[in-house]
C-alpha cells in the first residue's frame, strides 16, 4: 500500500521541511527572509579576497543585500574573472 500523498504546492512542501530542521534553520530563514524584503547596502572591505567576492556575489544574487566593494578596482576585476 502506498500512504503517500501527491505534492500539490511545493513551497508550502518545503516549507514545512525546513520547519523540521529546528530552530537555527528556522532563526537563519527568518532573517534571510526579512533582508529580502528589504535588501539593504552592505559594504564588504578586502574585496580583493576570493571568499569576499563570493559572499558579495551570494548575497545579491539571493535578493538579500546590495553590496558594495572596498578594495583596488585592478585586483577585483582579476578575482571576478
């Protein structure tokens, strides 16, 4: 016999899964939630340091920031490539 149900909305799906995970996930997803709806500027110095660039490149793509790079244009544009 199979006791499953068919996933009809997906979101309310995942929701509910991450709901599961406790408490810090929840916390985090709030949070991450919160700043999407109004994405700020950040700024992020040592923009020239690969692990900047890619948290600067996370949190715009994710909607949940704006941020701006301190740091020499040159070394930037070589860590971007």
């Amino acid at each position: 016999m199979n006791f499953q149900k068919p996933i009809e909305d997906f979101e309310d799906y995942e929701t509910h899964l991450l709901d599961r995970m406790g408490r810090d996930e929840k916390l985090i997803r709030m949070m991450q939630n919160r700043a999407k709806a109004n994405p700020m500027r950040i700024t992020l110095g040592n923009a020239e340091e690969y692990n900047v660039l890619k948290a600067a490149q996370i949190l715009y793509e994710e909607g949940i920031a704006k941020p701006i790079l301190l740091g020499e244009k040159k070394f930037i544009l070589e860590q971007m490539e």
